[in-house]
C-alpha cells in the first residue's frame, strides 16, 4: 500500500528515477471551459522502498515547460516561465 499524498492527476509533467525515488515535477490539468489549463509547479518524490510520497516544494512562479534530468547523481530542473507570468 502507498502512503502519504500523491501528486493530483496530471498531464505534461516531468519525471525521472533518482536512486530509490520516483521524481515528479510540474504538470497541468483542464480546469474547464472559461479557465483553461492549470499548470503545476510542485513537486513530488515516491520512494519505491517505503512505497511513501513527499511533497518536496512548490514554485510560486508560473512555469510553462519543464524537464526533470538526472545529471551526475543530481537531479535537475530546466524550466521555462510563462511569458505572461
């Protein structure tokens, strides 16, 4: 059984395998007609030994790509703000 908060449901997120975790970062969903899409800047981590979710941090700017990259052992984020952010 998993424990803990998983991320919502999403699409257009990054993701990549860090040692023992699963890294999740960004995302949007459709939040409905008059508003659009809704982009994600937070950013989870599951544990595949403790089958647990973490929630890491949340960016308070509205970005609009991301990709999450393993460089060297570090994981990575490549961002790029929305313009009309």
């Amino acid at each position: 059984m998993i424990e803990g908060v998983p991320p919502s449901p999403r699409g257009g997120h990054s993701a990549t395998l860090w040692e023992v975790s699963i890294v999740v970062f960004g995302g949007h969903y459709y939040a409905g007609k008059h508003k659009g899409y809704k982009y994600l800047n937070d950013t989870y981590i599951l544990n595949v030994n403790t089958n647990r979710w973490s929630v890491i941090f949340i960016i308070n700017r509205k970005i609009r790509y991301q990709e999450l990259l393993l460089l060297q052992g570090i994981v990575t984020l490549l961002s790029w703000l929305d313009p009309e952010s």
